[in-house]
C-alpha cells in the first residue's frame, strides 16, 4: 500500500508576488511617511485630544495588552477541536506556520527596531505629544503591528473553506490585527508608518514561513499521528505565548 502524501500548504506563485509586493509597498510607504515627517506627526498630534479620555485610553491600552492573547486563545480552542472526534482536520496543518510567522517575522521586527532606531513619537515631539505608556525602545517597525498580523495572517490566507463561520473568524481575526496595530498610534507611542512597516514584515515573512513549514512536512512525512502529535506540540508553543505576551505588551 503506498503511503499518503504529507501534508502541504499550497501557495500559488501568483499570490506568493501579491503577498511580496504588499509587503515591500507598505515598507516603501513607511519609510516614504517617515522621509516626509509631516503626516505621521499629523495623525499622532491628531489623536492627542482621544488620548485624554480615560475610557478610550483605558480600552486601547487594554486591547494593546491583550488582543494578541485572546487571538491564541481561539487558536487554542480551534486546535483542541481540530484533535477531537469529526473536528476539523483541515486547520491542523496551519497552526505549525502560525507558529513559525509570529516567531520569524517577530524577530525581524525586533532587529529593525534596533537597525533603524528611529525615536518614539513622544521622544520626538515632547511638547505635542503625552503617550499613555512610554516604552523603551526604538519605533520602527511597531512590535505589536508586527507580531499581530504575523499571528493572523496564515490562519487568514490558508484557513480555506466555503463555510460562513470560518469566513467570519478569519474576517474577525483580521480586523483584531489591525485594532491592536492602531492602538499603537492611538496610545502615542507609533507612527502610522511603524504600523504599515509592522504589517508589511509580517506579509514579506510569510512565503517563507510556507517553505520552512513545507520543508517540515516533507521531511519528517507528517501526516495522520505524526501530524496530531506536533499539533499538540504547537498547542504547547501557543500556550508558552500566551505568557510571553502577557509580559511583552
């Protein structure tokens, strides 16, 4: 009996240079907002008065901290179901590269920060702007928008399927991402084009993340048991982050 082919995310050449060239567009854009100064000093100046509203900075702030914790937490459930009995077994394939992106865009991100050391909006513009929190490190890209649509975005691309529950969790999942990102600018502590670059990370990493992940899944055949045991392993990776973030953000 010949043995099944392991498992494989698919990933055609035309949307592997639509998700490239998105990724390098909101590089470009960032950088272009960063040259040019005046926009990004406009959105950040124009959410000053937002900023001293205790409800909509208790609720960014809060979003910030926790967004990216509640996007694994339904990770977690939609892993432990995929494990179970008639649960979907499609997902099982893409938490590995779930895993993958945060981890490889992440660092990324991190690097760039120290590359570029561009100063915090707040640094930068101590009479025009007070952040609601007042990180250390440098501003380009932004952590946060980074991390967040790395984390989303395989589930988004690759979570296929015509049901409309799956449909909306992706649509939701997203709109997560891009909350948290904004936050960021919300709470004084980014500019628009840290968050564009953050996003833009994310979209460049991911064609490799599919190779890094395929690569996994030819070599060691995974399929059937094999696959189940390192979607537990993943699970484990996923609750390791939850603790991770609890402390990052």
């Amino acid at each position: 009996m010949n043995e099944a082919a392991p498992e494989r995310l698919s990933l055609t050449a035309g949307k592997t240079r639509l998700i490239l060239a998105g990724g390098a567009f909101l590089w470009a854009l960032a950088i272009f907002l960063w040259l040019q100064g005046g926009l990004d000093r406009a959105v950040q100046i124009a959410h000053e008065p937002l900023r001293q509203i205790p409800l909509l900075a208790g609720a960014a702030l809060a979003a910030s901290r926790y967004g990216m914790t509640a996007c694994v937490l339904v990770y977690l459930v939609l892993l432990a179901r995929s494990l179970g009995a008639g649960g979907p077994k499609d997902l099982q394939k893409i938490f590995l590269p779930i895993v993958l992106s945060f981890a490889m865009a992440g660092a990324a991100g991190d690097l760039s920060k120290t590359a570029f050391g561009r100063p915090r909006p707040f640094v930068q513009y101590p009479s025009e702007i007070v952040p609601v929190i007042r990180p250390g490190t440098s501003s380009l890209p932004s952590g946060h928008a980074t991390k967040s649509f790395a984390l989303i975005l395989p589930f988004a691309v690759f979570a296929g399927g015509g049901l409309k529950k799956r449909r909306m969790l992706r649509g939701a999942l997203v709109a997560a991402a891009a909350a948290i990102a904004y936050t960021r600018v919300f709470l004084g502590v980014h500019y628009l084009g840290d968050i564009l670059a953050g996003a833009g990370t994310a979209f460049l990493f991911l064609p490799l993340v599919v190779l890094a992940a395929n690569a996994l899944y030819r070599r060691k055949r995974v399929e059937g048991a094999r696959m189940e045991r390192l979607v537990r392993v993943c699970g484990l990776i996923l609750v390791g982050m939850i603790f991770y973030l609890v402390r990052y953000s």
